[in-house]
C-alpha cells in the first residue's frame, strides 16, 4: 500500500511544479471541512492554511533552492566574536564628564570630611575629646571638627595618643624602657596597610558606641549604690547621736540597715573593679553637692523661728540651736544641743509641730 503524501508535501510539489491543485484542494477540504468551504479555489485555501500554520513556504530547500541545513553553531560563534569585539572598543575608564560630575556632587579627597574619615578611628577620637576636660564647653560640631582635624594629620592619631578616652594613651614602642626585643618588636603600620584594612561596617561602629554607652551606665549605677549608702549611714548616725531615739529603735532592725550597707559596699567595691578593668583606670566618685547638705552654720538671708546659736529647751531640756536651714519641702528644720544633766546631747532634722523646741 503506497503511503499518503501529507498536505505540506503536496504543497511543496505543487511550488516545484509537480503536484496537483485538485488533489491538493480535495485532500484539505477532507481534512480540515471547518476551515475550507466546499466553494473554495486553491488559492483560497491556500490562503487559509497559511494562515492556520497548517503549510508554510518557507520550508528549508523549498524556498531557498539549498540541500544543506545551516551550521547554526558556526554562525553563534560568528556573532559572540561580533560582540567581543565591540566590548574592547569600549572605554576602559569613566570619561572626564563622569568624573567631573562625581566630583561635583561629593569631594571624596577631602580629608577633613568627616564623611571621609575610618569610622571606628572617629568614634575613638569623639570619645577621647569629650572626655578631655579642656573641651568641656566645646560644641558637638567643634569636637567633630578637632576629631577630624587629627585624623586629616594622621589616621592613627588617636591610636597612638587617645586609647580608652585618654590623651596621650597609646600603643608605641618607642620609649625608653619600653623598647621590644627584635623577636618582639612591633612593626609600624604602613598609611598604604591602614587603608587596605577591611571596610568599616555598622557592627563596628554600634559596638563602639556600647562600649561607651556602658562606661556611662556603670558610672550611673557606682554612683546610685554610693547615694544609698549614705542615705542608710546618715540614717545610723542620727540613731547613734540621739540616745533617746537609739533606745526607741529595734536593734534587729538596726543590725539589718548595718548589714544592707555591707552588702552595698561589696557590690559597689565589684563595681568599681569591673569599671577599672573596662576603662584602665579607677573610678573616682565625683562629690555631688545637694541642697540638703548645706554648712549647719550658713545663716541665709531668711530667718526661722530660731536662729543658729540661739538659746533653747529642748523637752524641757536647756540646749543650743546648732543648725536652722529649710528642707526639699521648704519647712524649717532644726539641729539642737542640749543636756539631760549627764552629757550633751545633740538631735538632729526638727520640723517642731509639736513645740519640742522653745524659746529659753
């Protein structure tokens, strides 16, 4: 049994002049009923096939008259050749119009840009001016700028002379006494080795700033623990001065204040230790003046009921106004010495509501 020849077949024999137009236009009228109309002539069909995509002329051999395919490797490589070389016409550096408007929007040589400068070597010089009593009145912008200004100078500025806060703290071998052996001696940092260090990232500059932030914080806290301390000690005092109040007072209860300020100091002692080992130096307290600690025999320009020096009873008792000053309250308080008939006796901080205090 001969094998039926397909549409397309046909079609290219009918374009080499060797098919049949009726065969043709019959077999596709069987084939495809819904598409070609019983009333349709080849050149309709044809038409409506092509459209279709059901035959093409454009089949190789048919409408170029060649036997052999195309090497289509040979022409991918014809072409990748084709953009190579118009890759190597290309610049190979920004033209002076780019560089010209980089430069315009930025000044990336300025060196006392901050913007310019190693991030972690900034952090350190801010943190070392701020802490240098001389620029106590300085402005944040004008620390900025002596930061900067140093480091435009030398960017290990603040290594070699402002290590943990401190001017003129910082790593060197140079000294007398201090010169390292040649197996240990230190190398000098090349400008050119500094900038080839790895990149500044965030990470970086927020642990700088931690660092800082908790040497702040522990100075807080030392100084929290040293008000509570003498908050309880001033209170043991006034107990101890006043042997009327001493003997009103349970002695559990006193014992306890005296223990609470031994565990105080212990933690403020460890404190103190851990605020040495972060900073290199040890903390000093830093007298915090209060209102209430004002001299007992400052006499202001206001007046009390009494006055200091000023003959009084007290209970009954005669004595002597030693302190008369105003609390946070604006009430005034008094200290009294007076003498029970066996030794003077001093009581402290007397609002006298209740007339304890009277005019001898």
């Amino acid at each position: 049994m001969m094998k039926q020849k397909t549409l397309q077949t046909q079609y290219n024999l009918i374009k080499e002049g060797k098919g049949n137009k009726e065969v043709f236009l019959k077999e596709a009228k069987r084939i495809f009923p819904n598409y070609i109309p019983n009333a349709a002539t080849f050149d309709q069909a044809e038409v409506i096939l092509s459209q279709k995509s059901i035959i093409s002329e454009n089949i190789w051999g048919v409408a170029t008259g060649k036997d052999e395919k195309p090497d289509w490797f040979a022409i991918f490589n014809d072409n990748m050749d084709a953009i190579n070389e118009e890759a190597k016409a290309e610049e190979k550096k920004a033209s002076k119009e780019v560089t010209d408007l980089e430069e315009k929007n930025f000044d990336y040589k300025d060196k006392k840009n901050i913007d310019n400068v190693y991030g972690e070597q900034f952090l350190k010089g801010y943190y070392c001016e701020m802490k240098n009593p001389k620029n106590e009145e300085k402005t944040v912008e004008e620390l900025k700028s002596i930061v900067a200004k140093n480091l435009a100078k030398d960017q290990l500025h603040y290594v070699k002379a402002g290590q943990f806060g401190e001017e003129g703290v910082g790593y060197t071998d140079e000294l007398p006494g201090l010169k390292a052996s040649k197996s240990d001696q230190m190398e000098k940092v090349k400008l050119q080795e500094a900038k080839k260090s790895k990149k500044d990232t965030i990470e970086s500059k927020l642990a700088e700033i931690d660092k800082a932030s908790n040497v702040v914080a522990l100075e807080a806290k030392i100084n929290a623990i040293a008000e509570m301390i003498e908050s309880k000690s001033q209170r043991l005092e006034m107990v101890n001065e006043d042997s009327d109040l001493a003997e009103m007072m349970d002695k559990a209860k006193i014992k306890a204040i005296q223990k609470e300020i031994k565990e105080l100091e212990k933690r403020k002692s460890k404190m103190e230790k851990l605020y040495e080992k972060s900073c290199g130096k040890k903390y000093q307290q830093q007298e915090i003046v209060d209102e209430t600690q004002i001299e007992e025999t400052e006499i202001t320009e206001e007046k009390g009921e009494f006055e200091v020096g000023e003959k009084v009873t007290y209970l009954g008792h005669p004595g002597e106004i030693t302190s008369a000053k105003k609390d946070t309250m604006d009430r005034w308080e008094y200290s009294v010495s007076y003498d029970k008939g066996y030794g003077k006796t001093k009581v402290s901080n007397i609002l006298n509501k209740g007339g304890e205090i009277k005019k001898a």
